[in-house]
C-alpha cells in the first residue's frame, strides 16, 4: 500500500516508521520544504500527483503550555489549516482513507471519570491549550462530516493520550513531563544528587502511552481500516500518579536518591484518563508495561547523549 505520512519528522511519524510492519508498505513522506500543508493548492497538487491509497495525517503544531498561552492564534489557524487541507483535498482528489490524529485535549477539563469518545464537546474546554484543542476537534468533526456526505469516504480519528518514547524532546526547555523526568533522573544520578524535585504533591494521575504501542496501532488500522470505528482512543486505559513515573522511572534509571515535593509549585488537573474499551473490542491493547517503555526510552535517551 502506498501512504502519505505528514509529520514523518515527529516523534509519532518516526517511531511509525520504525515499526517492523512498517516495511510491508511505500511511504511517502515529505517534509514542510517539499510540501506545504498550509498551502491548499499545494497539498491538492501533491495528492493529484501521488495518488496514495491511503493518507495518515500526524502534522501538526505543537507545544507546551507557555507557547500555547503565548500565540493561540498560531496554534488554532495553522492545526485549522494543515487538518481541513489534508482533509478537503483528499476528498477532491479521490482518496477515500485517511486517518487523522487528535489529541485527549479535546475533551472537556475537570473530569474525574474515564473520557469515552462521545464526552467531546460535552464540556468547558482546558483554557491553556484552547486554541489547538478547537482546531482537533474542527478537523475531526469535518472528517465525520465528510464520511457522512460520502459514504465512500472512510475518514476516522484517532485519539491518542500522552506519549512517550524514542525521538522525544528530552531538553528541560521543551520536554513533557516523562522525558523531563529521564533527564532530570539521570543527571541526580550522575552528579550523585540525594534528592530530586517533584512539583506539587505528586498526587496528580497522568497517562502515558509509550509510543511504540500507537505505531502498532496506526499499523493494525491500515491493515484492517474497514474494521476501525470512526473515532477511538488510544490509551492505556489506567494511569499513574506523578510520584509514581518517579519511582518507577527511578529503578529503570538506576537513581538510589530520594525525592522532595516543592508545594509552592503547581500539581497541575487531578486528573485525564482516556476510556479505551472501545479499542478492546476493537481488538488492540498496548504491548509495554510502563517500566519496559522507560527503559527503552531511557536506552535512546542515552544514545543521544552520547552522540553529542
């Protein structure tokens, strides 16, 4: 099968490409210099040319909090543009499968429950990242709405909580939260630090998928697309507590040390867990425990250490 990949280059379309079932398809995968995804003309051009039986869109603009709280325009038009795009021109051009990737910030904030696929738009939305959250769930809802006018048109989104793994940002100045704390773990180790900092009361729950695990899933859907419902989470379906990623990253680390909680700090939402039984039917659930996802994140971490 032929696949137009956008955002090969992150850390989704990178350890989408390195999956073993990868190699049983073609891959095209232009970078921003050879395709524009923000020029329409250009990405009609691009799939009237290649004509790829499927399209996998993963691009996107993305940050942390200060960026998103600092250019939200930024954020909303160009993930608004890149997504409707793709999207539009699929369709205008003839493609009828594509799949596109949203984000579990399109879920209501606050909820203590797990988030199934129908809470979206069931609720106030998280005000840091408002912007790029109103853009996944615009090009989302336009992929149904494509699907509907179309029933030839099998355009589907999935929903992947947090990841995490090789090809991650690991600066403190950019890194999320599991990366940040393999940085932060083995340079206490190295210097022979007795104690880290945590923010907070280490109480929050986060989840955190080890992104090998939604290569295996993006790679199952394309060998069954019929079978995949037309928006589904990818999760664990459990989570941790801050202090938790702690320990357990502390054992794969190697970090003897102890811990302190730095309560002027803020904990962050209590709470954003992903309900994934409809993965389960669907027949998908993920391969690495949390300890075998640190260590092979922590195995590319060192690697790239190393070759600096």
């Amino acid at each position: 099968m032929k696949i137009l990949l956008t955002g090969a280059s992150g850390m989704v379309g990178r350890n989408l490409l390195a999956h073993p079932a990868a190699a049983r398809h073609a891959w095209l995968t232009p970078g921003s210099g050879e395709l524009d995804l923000l020029d329409f003309a250009a990405v009609r051009h691009y799939l009237q040319a290649s004509q790829p039986d499927l399209v996998i869109h993963a691009a996107g603009r993305v940050g942390g909090i200060q960026a998103n709280l600092r250019e939200p325009v930024r954020f909303l038009v160009d993930n608004l543009d890149m997504g409707r795009n793709v999207l539009l021109a699929a369709a205008e051009t003839g493609i009828t499968r594509l799949l596109n990737f949203g984000s579990t910030c399109m879920y209501p904030r606050g909820r203590q429950q797990a988030l199934r696929e129908d809470d979206v738009l069931s609720g106030e939305l998280e005000p840091t990242n408002e912007g790029y959250a109103l853009a996944k769930i615009t090009v989302a809802r336009l992929a149904a709405y494509l699907a509907r006018e179309n029933p030839q048109l099998q355009y589907k989104t999935l929903i992947p909580c947090n990841l995490y793994g090789p090809h991650d940002k690991f600066d403190p100045r950019w890194s999320h939260m599991i990366p940040a704390i393999i940085d932060k773990l083995h340079r206490a180790k190295t210097a022979g630090h007795d104690s880290v900092e945590i923010w907070g009361n280490g109480e929050a729950r986060r989840e955190f998928l080890y992104a090998g695990d939604l290569a295996a899933a993006v790679l199952r859907a394309v060998e069954d697309f019929a079978a995949l419902p037309a928006l589904m989470n990818i999760g664990l379906g459990h989570d941790y507590t801050v202090n938790e990623y702690y320990a357990i990253a502390a054992e794969v680390v190697g970090y003897r040390g102890g811990f302190h909680h730095d309560l002027s700090r803020p904990t962050g939402m209590e709470r954003k867990l992903s309900d994934t039984s409809l993965a389960t039917r669907w027949g998908w659930q993920p391969a690495h425990t949390l300890a075998q996802g640190l260590a092979k994140t922590y195995d590319y971490y060192l690697q790239q250490r190393q070759g600096t």
